[in-house]
C-alpha cells in the first residue's frame, strides 16, 4: 500500500500530512493514542457499535476516493 501511495494524489498528501519525524511529537501521539484507547474501552458497547457503523458509513461514502490509494 506505502508503494502505491506515492503514486497516488490522495496518498502522497497523506503520507505528508502524517509523517512524523520528531521523538517528542512521537511519544506525544502514542500517549494521546493509549488515553483514546482506555476512553473507547469505557464507553458502553452500544455507543462503539453506533459510532463503528457510522464510521463504516463514512469509509463506504469516501470509497471511490479512497480506491484510488
């Protein structure tokens, strides 16, 4: 996939948009990503069940944008 995406629009601005590079702005992500996943955990399984099926919603909505990746 990282292969075909630099030979897409949509993957070339993604690659850039979310490279990472620094130490600190790495170890800033992954604690921001460890409170995130503690926060999904405690949510009540109907509100993740809404919120996967929104999100399912959304990829299927941006496919033929994302198909090109």
């Amino acid at each position: 996939m990282l292969e075909r995406a630099a030979h897409s629009d949509e993957g070339v601005r993604t690659l850039a948009e979310h490279t990472v590079t620094d130490a600190a702005e790495l170890d800033a992500i992954l604690a921001a990503t460890q409170a995130a996943g503690r926060a999904w955990g405690a949510r009540p399984a109907a509100d993740r069940v809404a919120i996967l099926q929104r999100a399912g919603d959304a990829l299927e909505a941006a496919r033929g944008r994302l198909i090109e990746v």
